[in-house]
C-alpha cells in the first residue's frame, strides 16, 4: 500500500504571507517521508466538507509547479480537476509543462466536476451533468491525442481543434498517468477503463461493489484490471500524538485486502511537518508491507 498526501486547505495560522515558505517546507517534508504522490485539489472557492468559501484557496497549476520546485522524487497531481474549468489544449499543456519541469512527474488527475456555487460565482459556465460528462470524454481523449505522435486535428462532441502540437512533448512515457476521479458506475468507470491508467473512488460502504463495476468495465474491452491502479482517498489522521496510528493501519489494511493499491488524503495540521515525521518512522512502512 502507498501513500499520497492532499493539501485541501491554506488557511494557515500565520496567513498569506508566511504560506509560500510554509508549503515548500511542507512539501520537502513529505517527498523526503515517502510519500508516493503530493496532491491539491483543484477549486477556486474552499469546498463546504473543509470550510467556509471564503478560505484561503490558490490556484492548482500554478501551485503545483511550485511545489516541483520543491520536492524531488513525488508524484504531483490535482484530485481532482474539473473538466469544464479549463479548455482541455490548456489542461494538456499545463499538465505536459509540470511534466517537463518536474522531471516526469505529473499526473492528470480530472473528473466531471461538480461545484456550482464556485462556477457561478466566478462567471465559469456550469455544464449539464450530461453534457460534463459528454466534455469529460472529449478532454480524454483529446489529451491523449496531444500526447501522441500525432499533431492533427481534434473533433469531440463539445471540441474541436486544428492542430494539436504539443512541444515539448511530456516526459513521461507513453504519457502523464491519467487518473479519472468519480464513483459513476456507467459512466465514469467505464472511462476508467478505456482511457486511465488510475481511478480515484471514495472510501465508503460501496467501494468494494464499485471495484467490481470496473472489473466488470475492463472485461467488457478486454482491458486488463491489474493495470489501473486503484487509489481512495482516505483521510491519514495518526492524531496529534500518534495515537490512532494502530486504527490507521488497520484500515489500510482493509483497504489492501480490497485491492487498493494508494490511499490519497489529508494529513490534519500538515503545516506541522513534525506530523510527516512519524508517517516516515511509523506509517509508510508498515503500509509498504501490507
């Protein structure tokens, strides 16, 4: 079992001014645990389950860049993108960009989207939930293309393009992982299997039903199971003494036994780094051997 950290939250005791140095030092804390993947949501409004909108939230791409610049061996990934906040030629190029400079490191995390108080608010169009799905595909697909030895054109439901040229080109090979974010069983697993390398379901009383969905998917296109990796975002609370560590890792455990081989999620009071510290000593390798 490997482990990913997601920074959900800026709103940190000592502000905007401080938070630059702050999220470095947080970032080298986790590349240097362990931890397999470092990931941001991507919202421009802070999400109700985490805290009023008017908290502190930066931008994904840019602050994923910086958070290159900052660690070494981690995976860098939004969990997840919203297909309709970005034309998917802007996507492919931010994401190819962070490949390039992070040394091939990026992952395209992107799923349907959902936050309309956020789109409306900032004057985003907000999408159908057919049609988020029907532009769920087209940017599929049309990444996929920009990463490929092709430049031509892109002809997708909702997209059209002439010439997708892409260079430099991504690093990593054949592409930036894609990890596609959602539980839907008809939809978005089905997307899974035809074009991710990664899916990203929540750990809840249904995850081992829907990992059977996307079997079922792979099967269906005779798509092998045993390559998409399957990542939940599960909360890695140890508390603030290391006192729920044994109840952590019994739930990796569990999430283990299911078939899961990453769990993504907050670290409470991350921008304590002493909190990283024991995930090093303590959590990462215990869940390396489950």
């Amino acid at each position: 079992m490997r482990l990913g950290v997601q920074i959900p939250d800026f709103t940190w005791p000592n502000g905007p001014a401080k938070l630059g140095a702050e999220l470095a030092e947080v970032a080298r804390a986790v590349d240097e645990a362990g931890f397999d993947y470092l990931a941001i949501m991507d919202h421009f409004f802070q999400i109700p389950v985490v805290g009023p909108a008017e908290n502190d939230m930066l931008e994904a791409y840019t602050t994923l860049g910086y958070l290159a610049a900052h660690t070494e061996r981690v995976k860098l990934l939004t969990v997840v993108t919203g297909v309709f906040y970005r034309h998917p030629g802007l996507l492919a190029k931010a994401v190819t960009t962070l490949d390039v400079l992070s040394g091939g490191r990026a992952i395209l995390g992107i799923g349907a989207g959902w936050n309309e108080e956020e789109s409306r608010g900032l004057g985003f169009p907000y999408p159908s939930t057919r049609e988020r799905f029907e532009l769920l595909e087209d940017a599929l697909r049309y990444c996929l293309r920009m990463w490929s030895d092709s430049d031509e054109g892109f002809t997708g439901k909702h997209v059209q393009a002439e010439r997708l040229l892409n260079v430099p080109q991504a690093l990593s090979k054949p592409h930036p992982p894609i990890m596609v974010g959602g539980g839907g069983e008809r939809k978005t697993l089905r997307m899974v299997a035809e074009y991710a390398q990664a899916c990203n379901l929540f750990n809840g009383p249904e995850l081992k039903h829907k990992l059977e969905v996307l079997r079922g998917h792979c099967d269906a296109i005779g798509r092998d199971y045993a390559e998409i990796t399957k990542t939940v975002y599960q909360p890695l609370d140890i508390g603030a003494n290391g006192e729920k560590t044994g109840e952590l890792l019994t739930e990796l455990r569990r999430l283990a036994e299911l078939g899961v081989d990453v769990a993504i999620g907050y670290v409470p009071n991350v921008h304590q780094t002493a909190q990283l510290e024991r995930f090093r000593s303590d959590i990462i390798p215990a869940a390396a051997a489950l």
